[in-house]
C-alpha cells in the first residue's frame, strides 16, 4: 500500500523542497519506487528534478482540475516519478473556490495512483492556503522540516493548529510523520539549542539525523539533479542518505 507523505511548513526558506527532492531521490536509490508530486506553483521540485517547468504538456494544474495524474507523471530517473508544477498552479486556487470539494481534489487525483508507488511525497507552498489544504487532505502524515535559526519555532503552532484543523474536519488518520532539523551550523550555539527546543515540542518526532547547511545542496537544484548525482560525498547528500535511512528504519523496520 502507498503511502502519501506532505512536506509541510508554511513559513519559506525551511528546506522542504530540497527535502523533497534529495530524500525522495535516495529513497528511490534503495528501490523503493517513489512519487515525487509537486504542488507548489515556484516548481522549484520540478525544476530541481531537471524537468522544464515553462515547457509542460501537463501539470498539477490540470491534475487539480481533473485530469487523470497519469498523463502528468513523468519518469525521472529509476524508481523515481514526478508530477510537476508549473505558475499555472497559482490560478487554481482561485479557480477551485467555487468547487465543490475543493479540498479534495488532490485526494481524488491521488486515489487511484497510490497504490502503483511506495512512497508518494508533497512538496507544499509556503502557505497555509487551499493547495496546502489539499495537500494535507491528501496524505497519510506530514513530514515538517524546521531551520536551525532564531525564529525556528516561530509558526510552529499555527502549522500545528492547520494540521489538526484538517485531521478534525478532513482527515481524521493524518499522522506527524516526523520533523526534520534543516540548515544546521554546527559552529553556533543557536543551531544547537533550537534543535533541543524542537526535540521538546515535537516529543520523539524529531529525526536523530540532522541536515547541516552545505553549498552543495543549494547548488544541485541549478543543475536540475538531486546531491546524489551532484557530489555524493558532500556532507549535505551523506546527511540525506542518512535521514533517508532513518526514515524507512522509523516508518517500515528497515530499508
Ligand atoms: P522551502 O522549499 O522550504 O522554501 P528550500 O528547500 O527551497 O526551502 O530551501 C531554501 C533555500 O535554501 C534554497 O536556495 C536551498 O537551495 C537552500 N538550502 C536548503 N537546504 C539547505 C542546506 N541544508 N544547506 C544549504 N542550503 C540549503
Ligand atoms: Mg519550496
């Protein structure tokens, strides 16, 4: 069976696209077949997938629309799908306002695909809006990524609030999958106490493994492959492959 897993935290600049992409790239690396789906209109997954987003026959738009996600999913590399996204997207929220169901329209899309993958992970938008909504409607659990900075927990209870806004009126069996501590500088005290902080809010949700902040990470998506491709032996692919690890030892006792 699936499992449909929403990257998610409203506030930008946190790490969900590049959590989207590199853990889903390793966790296809370990043959699980893996979809990677795209809802935010930036299209930074796409892009960061090496996929043209200006030059789609078909996107999430017309996925959110209707269409059968089949037509939409194109395949990446082994074991690794994607359902791209493009700026149209940003239209749809308006255009489903008038809908009903409007919050379910990726469940629906996603319902019939789900149990062709092991893995389906959401890349969301920085938003607390209706494709976010749809996203979390959508899913089994809820992967959160948090940056080791000042203001990290900032937020943090409204995220939380959305989450169980939807679980009440929804989706009742949405899960906290875990949380992951992004863009950690071992050098700063900061770093180090926000990641005790999370631990204390997020009470054993908190992955052992910790993404540090690396160029490498930030210069892979330019050059439209995951670090696994890009420099294997960077510190931010070995942090990913680690946490890829840590995630299937966590979700299925092994990978
Ligand atoms: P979000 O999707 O939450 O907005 P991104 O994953 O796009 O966040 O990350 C924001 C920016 O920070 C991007 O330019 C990305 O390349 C960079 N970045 C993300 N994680 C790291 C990291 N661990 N080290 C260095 N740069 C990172
Ligand atoms: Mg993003």
């Amino acid at each position: 069976m699936g499992k449909i897993i929403s990257i998610f935290n409203q506030k930008g600049g946190v790490g969900k696209t590049t959590t989207s992409i590199n853990l889903a790239a390793y966790i296809a690396s370990f043959g699980k077949k893996v979809l990677s789906v795209d809802i935010d209109p930036q299209g930074n997954t796409t892009s960061g997938f090496g996929v043209n987003k200006d030059d789609l026959e078909f996107s999430m738009y017309d996925v959110i629309m209707g269409l059968d996600a089949n037509k939409a999913i194109v395949e990446v590399f082994e074991n690794l799908y994607l359902l791209p996204s493009n700026v149209e997207l940003a239209g749809a929220e308006i255009e489903l306002t008038a809908r009903i169901n409007r919050e379910s329209k990726l469940k629906e899309a996603l319902m019939s695909i789900k149990d062709d993958y092991d893995y389906i992970f959401i890349d969301c938008p920085p938003s607390l809006g209706l494709l976010s909504i749809n996203a979390l409607t959508a899913s089994d659990s809820v992967l959160i990524p948090i940056q080791c900075e000042f203001y990290a927990l900032e937020g943090v209870g409204q995220l939380m609030n959305t989450i169980q806004l939807v679980k009440k009126s929804l989706n009742p069996k949405l899960d906290i999958q875990g949380v992951i501590m992004s863009m950690f500088d071992g050098r700063t005290n900061l770093s180090i106490e926000v990641v005790e902080e999370a631990k204390k809010y997020f009470k054993g949700k908190v992955y052992t493994t910790i993404i540090p902040r690396n160029v490498k990470l930030a210069e892979a998506p330019s050059h439209g492959i995951p670090i696994m491709l890009y420099d294997k032996n960077s510190r931010g692919a070995e942090a990913y492959m680690e946490l890829a690890k840590e995630f299937l030892e966590y979700d299925e006792g092994g990978y």
